[in-house]
C-alpha cells in the first residue's frame, strides 16, 4: 500500500525534504493535496482526533501518522534502509536533519521577520536588515557545520557507502538557497566544496533524477519558504 502525504499542493516547502526522501528510493506514495488541493488538505487535518498533526507535512499508512519532517525521516529511514542500523549513526543523522530545519525556519523568518501572517510588502526594511544578518552571519555558520558533517565520513556520502535521508535533504537546502540567495551563494559556495559534491551526488540519483524531471517537482515561487526577492541577495 501506498504512502499518503499530506502538504500544500502549490509548494515544494517542508513536504519536498519527505517527497526527494521518497523520490529517491522510489517508494510509492500519492500527495494526497495534489488531488484535492487545499480546501480537501485542511478537512483532512481538522477532521482528525486524538494525537494529531499540528500541521502538515504529515505521512499517513494504515492508521498510522507521522508529523514534523525530521520524525517522518526518521520513520523512512529506519523501515526502507535510508538509514543506518547504528543507533549513534541513527541519532546523528535525526540531529544534523532537526539542525537543517532550524536553518529552513531561519530562511523563513529572513522574509517574515516581523509576523508570519503578514505580507512580505509589510515588513519589507525589517526583512532587509534580518537578511543582511542571515546572508553574513547565520548562513557561514550553518553551511560550514553540514561542510563538516560531510567530511566526517571517509566514505562518498554522510554515512557509510549509501545516501541516506540526510543526503537528500542537504540537497534540497543548498537548492533552496541558490533559488533566494544566487549572489551570496556563488560566493560562498567555493568555501564548502563537500557539500557542493553531495547534492551533485544526490542530483545524479536515478530516482532523483527521474522526479527533477518531472511534473510532480513544483518550482521554487514565492509562496514558499525558499523567496527570490532580489532586494534581499548580496555577494
């Protein structure tokens, strides 16, 4: 049986690091928004009782749910072999993937700095000053952490000889901020040249080559976490 995931229909966001999980090991799954958009997305989650998700992404298999992606990655990893036996290899990986979401809800307050709910437009010189903050201080920091996440392992990927969830994910990172940040990205990039080579790696995966290929990989827009706003890029 099939996986369900459930996340917004018109955005990559937090639901792509599950999809490029899924994607890669070529596990079957329906995106379950895709079919009934946002409104059937919301019923589904509001009509749940008892130990809900708060909110999507959420994966769903014979009455089982999984919120929060770092938990779903987790679950993937450990039932289809996108992770490794070791428990110490296992809580690694579980740690590098909650420290790539702090860095995603980071990229997310850069353009909402002041209020989530409220337009970009609206906090516009707070967000340039948030941005400068991010793009000189924040973004060294963590891209030089995964750098040495990516060289701690004498192998070709994170852990052992085979890609791992993590992988994946620090795929999806380094494209997200070459979509919102191409000026300041081309300029630090030859600073992290092992984390370059792992997304090249996994861009190269027959499975992630085959879903970047295809309609079901949305582009990057505005709408999501990852924000082309020119105004906000510097070298």
């Amino acid at each position: 049986m099939a996986y369900k995931l459930w996340y917004w229909p018109s955005i990559q966001g937090r639901g792509e690091f599950v999809r490029l999980a899924l994607e890669g090991a070529e596990i079957a799954y329906e995106d379950c928004a895709r079919g009934v958009g946002e409104d059937g997305l919301m019923a589904d989650l509001n009509d749940r009782t008892g130990r809900t998700p708060f909110a999507p992404p959420y994966l769903e298999l014979d009455g089982l749910v999984i919120a929060q992606v770092a938990n779903i990655l987790m679950y993937l990893g450990e039932r289809h072999g996108l992770a490794p036996s070791n428990m110490a290899d296992r809580l690694w990986l579980n740690q590098l993937q909650l420290t790539i979401a702090d860095l995603v809800a980071e990229v997310h307050n850069v353009h909402h700095p002041v209020a989530m709910m409220d337009y970009y437009d609206d906090q516009k010189p707070e967000a340039a000053r948030a941005a400068k903050q991010f793009r000189e201080e924040r973004l060294p920091k963590y891209l030089g952490h995964f750098e040495d996440a990516a060289q701690a392992n004498p192998g070709d990927w994170l852990i052992d000889h085979k890609w791992s969830y993590a992988d994946t994910s620090l795929f999806q990172l380094v494209e997200g901020l070459r979509y919102m940040f191409p000026k300041r990205m081309k300029t630090l990039e030859p600073d992290y040249p092992n984390l370059v080579r792992l997304h090249d790696q996994v861009a190269e995966l027959p499975g992630i080559k085959a879903y970047l290929k295809s309609e079901r990989r949305l582009a990057f827009n505005t709408d999501g976490i990852f924000r082309a706003y020119p105004e906000l890029d510097a070298e």
